[in-house]
C-alpha cells in the first residue's frame, strides 16, 4: 500500500494541501503551464503575499516547485506529488472495494443459508 511508502506527515501535507480549493485550482494551472508567483497573484483575489503562502503549503506537499530566475520565483506542478496522491486514493479505493466485495459475500451466503 502506499500509504506505507510515504510517511504520515507527508500524507498529512499531501491532504492539507489539497484541501483547499485555491491550491487545488493553482496545482490544475502550473500542471499546464509554468507561473511566476507575481502571475499567480494576479488571478487572484488575494495578496501576493496570500498566494505565496499558499505556494509554500504546495511545496512543502510535493505538489509544485519553485525555481528563481532572475527577479522571479517560478512555479511549475510536479507530477510526482501528484501520482502519490493518486496512489493514495487508489489504495483507499482497493480498500472499499474489498469491504463492499466482503459484505456482498456475506449477503450471499446469509441468502443461501435461509434457503
């Protein structure tokens, strides 16, 4: 399971990160394109100091890096931070999947036994 390749703190950060709706939609942008965070800060009604932070949150979940190029600090996703969190819910899926299989066989075979 992945849940055991990554730590629990990393899982923690992966979640928080993604739980806000700001981030999530920042993620979805520098997957397509890369971003200054001054080109981030202008899509949003926020201070850049605000989106910064939030930048940060993303980083320090493995969502997206930051790269300095002259004056600027330029944000791109990164996919590797992206496929945990998509391994992760993939396990938890796996998860329910083998519950529902369980009760299903439960059901079934109650069904056999009153007949």
């Amino acid at each position: 399971m992945v849940v055991g390749s990554i730590s629990e703190d990393e899982v923690d950060r992966l979640f928080r990160a993604l739980a806000d709706a700001t981030r999530r939609d920042i993620v979805a942008r520098v997957l397509v394109a890369e971003y200054s965070v001054s080109g981030l800060a202008e899509l949003y009604d926020m201070s850049f100091a605000a989106v910064q932070k939030h930048v940060a949150v993303l980083e320090r979940a493995s969502l997206v890096t930051k790269e300095k190029r002259g004056r600027e600090q330029i944000v791109r996703g990164e996919m590797d931070g992206v496929q945990n969190a998509r391994r992760l819910l993939d396990d938890y899926e796996r998860i329910w999947r083998r519950r529902v299989d369980r009760i299903t066989d439960i059901l079934a075979e109650d069904a056999e036994d009153e007949h």
